[in-house]
C-alpha cells in the first residue's frame, strides 16, 4: 500500500462521502488511488479550486459533517485560499488535502512549489506539512478532529508527491498526537446561577442567537427555554434557522440590515442571553452604546471572543447544548406579555416591506420563494444587498438550511455552497439566490452542477450593479459611482444553456407566478433563473457603520448623510 | 499611554512553524516583537519560549489568541508594569 492509498483508507475510515477537487501534477498519486483502491468514496471534479472549497463548505454546513476538498500544489492550493478563509472565518469544518513537490525540492522554488503551509496559517484553524509517510492516516485522524471538535474550523493537509507515492509500512490506526489541544469545558456553575438569576429577575430579556447553536446542535435546549422564559429571540446572519423565524418569539435577524423590532429590542432590553454569537461588528454597531443598560451573559466555546468586542457580565465558556442544558435545569418558567406586546406593536409600526409598484424588486421574488418554498428549503447566498435581502423576507425555519458567507463575506459563494448542498441533501430543494456580480465569479461551476444533473435553482438578481457598493456611494458619496456598473453582462439565459442548464428570465411582476411554477417543476438538471431587478433600490433599515442601533435607518434619509467612519 | 515591554513565557509543541504561528499572532496586531528566545525541553515534545513585545494594545487578546494556537500548551504574562 504507497501513502496515497493509506490517506483513501482513512477518509473512508471517517465516512467521506464526497471528495470536491481539481487534479495536478503533485496530486497524480491521490487521484490514481482513488482508482486503484477501489474506494466508495466519490470525486466531484470541480473547474476551479474556489468552486471545490465553496462546494465542500456548503456540503458541511448543510449536511453538519466535515467538507473535504484535494487539490494541487501551488496556484491549485493558491486558488483555495479564499475558501479556506470563508469556512475560517464561519467555523465551517474543512479538511483540505493540497498536493506538494516532492520534499527535495521543497524550499529550491521548484515548478509548482509553493509555500501553502506558510501561505494558509492565517486562514485555517490548523495545518500540516506532511513529511513522512507512515504519519499520513495520523496526521488526516488529527484533521478531522480538529475541525469538527472545540469551535470548528479548516484544517489544510499539505502532502508532498513523494509522500503519496512510497511505500506505507506503519498501522493505519493510531492514536491522536495533540497534547495541547483542549475542546471540551465544565460548565460555570457559579456563572450559571449569576446568568439564572439576571434572566429570572428581568422584564425585558432578549435572547441572541449566533452560528455557535447550529454547531452544537443547541436548537431544542434553545427553543423550549425561550418558550418557557417567554424570551424573544433574534438571530445573526449565520444563527438563521436555529430558531424558527415564523415562531412569534422571533424577531429575525438584528444588525446592520436586520429588523427595526429586533434592533429596537436590543436597544431596550435589561437582559441579553448572547448564545454562540460573537457580536461581529454587523451586529454591535458602535460598541460603547451596543445594548448599554442590560445584564449582559454571553456564552461561547471561544475564550478569544468573550468581552473581544462587548464586556459582559457573565461568561460561560462552553458548549452551548451542554450550557443551555444547565440553564434549563436550573431556570423556573417566567412571562413577559407587556414587552412581547410592546415588541409587537414595533412589528406592526415598522414591518419589513417593499413597493410593489412600477418595477419588479429582489423583495418581493425573495418573499414568493419563502412562500412556494414554506421557508423549508436549503438557501444560499452569495454577498451584498440580495443577502441582506434574503435575510429579510426568506423565513428560514429548520437548521442547516442557510448557507451564507458572513464573517469573510466572499462573493461568489453562493452557487458553489448550493452545489455542495444539493450533494448532501439530494432530495431537498436546494436555492442559490446571487448577484450578478458575485455570480460571475464563480459560474463556471455550472458545469459541475450539469455533469451532476443536480437541481439547484439558480437566482440571479440582476440589477446590472454592484448594488450594496452603489448604494453607499449613493448615500455617503454624493452618489459618485465607481467601479460599479456591471456594464457587459452576458445573457444569462444563453449562459446556462451553453452549459446545458435550464435559462428561464423573469423580467416582471405579471409573470413571476408561472415562471417560478416552471422553475420548480424542473428537476432533471439545474435550473438558472434570470431576474430583471429595479436597477437602483436601496436596503433598509440600515444602521450606518459604526454608528449605534438607535441611529438606525428605517426609510431612505432625505438629508445628506456624513461618511461613515466605523467598520468597512 | 506608555509603552509597556511585556514579557510572556509560553510552552509549545516543539513543531515545525510554531514559531511562525505565534508571530502571526503579534504581527497582525502590530506588536513589535523585541526578543525571543526557544529551550527545547531535553528529550521532550516541548520548548519554552520566552517572548518580549512591545507596543501592545490588547494583551488580553493576544493571549487568547495564542493559547488558541494548536500546538500552544500554555500562556504566562510575566512583570508587565516594566517600562522599555
């Protein structure tokens, strides 16, 4: 057995289903053993590195197992930087495998050296330079671990070409080498009783809801205590679907472009429960007014993010099912009717809505699909105003159903993350909802998803702009646009069809209904829908960066607005 | 604010590139690092490495951030009252 087929034997060892990848020179080995050891295990050959990592990212986040991507040595490990950073900077669980020269050459800037292990270090939760083969199958066990354990994360493997082709002589079981490695905390009992008794004594709790109860699979623990404690609960862009948005607790996402109730809500609440959120600068604002008169808990598997942006008053490093499972034990039921109301006169005096005038909007195709859909499908985004949007108006009831690139905020992994999606999950309805701009960043997996006949629907909002960009230089720019007219658009109907996909245009209102009724009656291969948009709308509420939740925009401003001074 | 020279003894996997992850943690931060010094522990996995920084803004986060580091066993901040 050489080393390459000691690694198949491991990933099969840890259940890989799906190999996303783009074959090289250093890589020949691992892609022969693919053959040769007869693995179950299937290669999905993408047309760009970045389309492999996106694929496996949104393989993991819908599926809630690990993402695994091979690719080669130099510009193949080069081009999967960005997706290494997206799953970094989500806590998505990766394990990359990069081809390498052989170890000989290392360091002498041989043909398609580079040095990934340096090149990735800031964008992985840890990585490998593999020098010896008997430690490869321990080295891909340490991966695995490491990503799906503790906060997770990516993990790059780096594997030289001499590495995967000598002879394995060792076990392939063996244990675990991480000493320093800890994942796993007590639960505070004392923080505990501090958080219990704050929330139990509160009239106006709020429940904040991060990315960190997905991962743990907190989602029960978190909806019976808000029902019990009668707590409304609102949710970060990537906490979506830890608890269902219909629920009458939910006040859906806050921050930037969240809600007005939400925003409101934190703005008076005198006690905020923050569960595996880590008040990213989207959310907080202006952090010396963010929510400044409540009791303030927070609880995060992360050390580093507890009082990073926001100082607390109660801290519990752990798990969030473990700590919510304490909570629950220890909390005695509450009612809170006069501030449910009063956050229900908010939903009713500044509901989320859009004119359903003159042009067709994003709003309003979005709100069609939440509907045709009963907010049950897998959603993913790509970056700017549609993701804001689709936040809005796209209920997403289950976990695992949103898949969306917040932390780094990458465009082009959108349509990538459904593909990877659509393979974990064959049976359900899988929806990329895209920009123009960010879709041509990574269109050319088109033809992963056509080899695949998968039946991802494709929606592209196309307003002929880099629209979230435009509408900052429209509102704090004097409207100057710059480097964002996306004048040249191919015809995207044409495109998919080129590649063998479904085209279907959407170019009105009038005819949304039965276009979409055409959209969802297909399912024999992808379906890419063209949708004319209003070319200049504008999201709101905004709360302009850096400035505080209170200072949140609801209507489009009729004065001049002062350039914006916090975050980008 | 006066520039506090801190001083922070960490123990670490004695690893190829842990040396380059700990420097990350600084230089993303724009700490100058002053001084290092590594003892690999005779016959061990482990070193000490003993590291002088200047210029720090946060130290609590920089310790966080290093202890989050896989190959990093422990984190001790040392006198940060001496001035550079």
């Amino acid at each position: 057995m050489d080393g390459a087929t000691a690694l198949i034997r491991t990933l099969e060892k840890h259940n890989v289903e799906y190999i996303f990848g783009y074959s090289g020179g250093a890589v020949i080995p691992i892609f022969d053993a693919l053959i040769t050891s007869k693995t179950k295990i299937k290669f999905i050959l993408v047309r760009h590195e970045q389309g492999a990592l996106h694929m496996a990212d949104g393989y993991a986040r819908a599926s809630g197992k690990p993402g695994v991507a091979l690719v080669t040595s130099g510009p193949g490990a080069g081009n999967a930087i960005t997706g290494m950073m997206t799953a970094q900077m989500d806590s998505v669980p990766l394990v990359v495998l990069s081809g390498q020269q052989v170890t000989s050459m290392i360091g002498l800037d041989a043909f398609q050296e580079a040095d990934v292990f340096n090149m990735s270090m800031s964008v992985v939760k840890h990585n490998y330079l593999v020098r010896k083969v008997n430690d490869l199958p321990r080295t891909v066990d340490e991966a695995f671990h490491l990503a799906t354990t503790g906060r997770p994360g990516p993990v790059l493997i780096d594997i030289p070409k001499d590495v995967s082709s000598s002879a394995f002589t060792a076990e392939l079981d063996q244990p675990v080498d991480l000493p320093s490695y800890e994942h796993e905390y007590d639960v505070d009992e004392s923080e505990i009783a501090k958080l219990v008794a704050a929330w139990q004594k509160a009239e106006r709790p709020l429940i904040l809801v991060g990315h960190g109860v997905l991962i743990a699979k907190a989602e029960k623990e978190l909806t019976q205590l808000a029902k019990a404690m009668d707590t409304p609960v609102t949710t970060t862009l990537l906490g979506k679907g830890a608890f269902p948005e219909t629920d009458s607790l939910s006040l859906g996402m806050l921050g930037m472009h969240g809600t007005a109730y939400a925003n409101k809500a934190v703005v008076e609440c005198d006690f905020l429960l923050n569960v595996g959120s880590r008040f990213d600068d989207r959310i907080v604002g202006k952090t010396s007014e963010f929510c400044k008169n409540a009791f303030k808990a927070h609880i995060d598997i992360d050390a580093s993010e507890i009082d990073k942006m926001i100082k607390v008053d109660v801290s519990i490093r752990a798990d969030a099912q473990k700590a919510l499972a304490v909570v629950q034990e220890r909390i005695k039921p509450a009612k809170h009717i006069a501030w449910n109301k009063h956050l229900d006169e908010y939903r009713q005096k500044y509901p989320l809505q859009y004119d359903v005038a003159k042009h067709l909007t994003m709003q309003q195709v979005i709100d069609k699909l939440c509907q045709l859909t009963e907010g049950k499908a897998v959603v993913s985004t790509d970056v700017g105003q549609h993701q804001m949007w689709a936040a809005q108006f796209y209920k997403t009831e289950r976990p695992n159903n949103w898949l969306s690139s917040g932390g780094a905020g990458t465009m082009g992994f959108g349509m990538p993350a459904a593909i990877g999606a659509q393979f974990a999950r064959p049976n359900d309805t899988v929806i990329a909802i895209v920009g123009d701009g960010g879709f041509q960043m990574t269109e050319y997996e088109l033809a992963t998803a056509c080899i695949h006949k998968l039946p991802v629907k494709i929606f592209i909002f196309n307003n002929h702009y880099l629209g979230m960009v435009r509408q900052w230089q429209e509102l704090f720019y004097d409207n100057r646009e710059s480097g964002v007219d996306l004048e040249g658009n191919p015809d995207f109907v044409k495109l998919a069809e080129a590649y063998g996909a479904k085209g279907v245009n959407i170019a009105s209102a009038d005819e949304m209904d039965a276009k979409l009724r055409e959209v969802f009656a297909t399912n024999d291969r992808p379906v890419v829908v063209n949708v004319e948009v209003m070319k200049t709308d504008n999201i709101f509420p905004m709360i302009p960066p850096g400035a505080a939740l209170e200072d949140m925009i609801i209507e489009p401003p009729t004065t001049k607005m002062d350039k914006p001074t916090g975050s980008t | 604010m006066p520039d506090v020279l801190y001083t922070l003894t960490l123990q670490v996997r004695d690893a190829p590139g842990v040396l380059v992850r700990i420097a990350h943690v600084f230089a993303r931060r724009s700490c100058n690092v002053s001084s290092v010094q590594v003892k690999p522990h005779a016959g061990g996995i482990w070193s000490d490495m003993t590291i002088e920084a200047r210029n720090v803004m946060r130290i609590t986060q920089i310790v966080q951030q290093l202890e989050k580091i896989i190959d990093v066993k422990s984190v001790y901040v040392h006198n940060n009252e001496r001035k550079s």
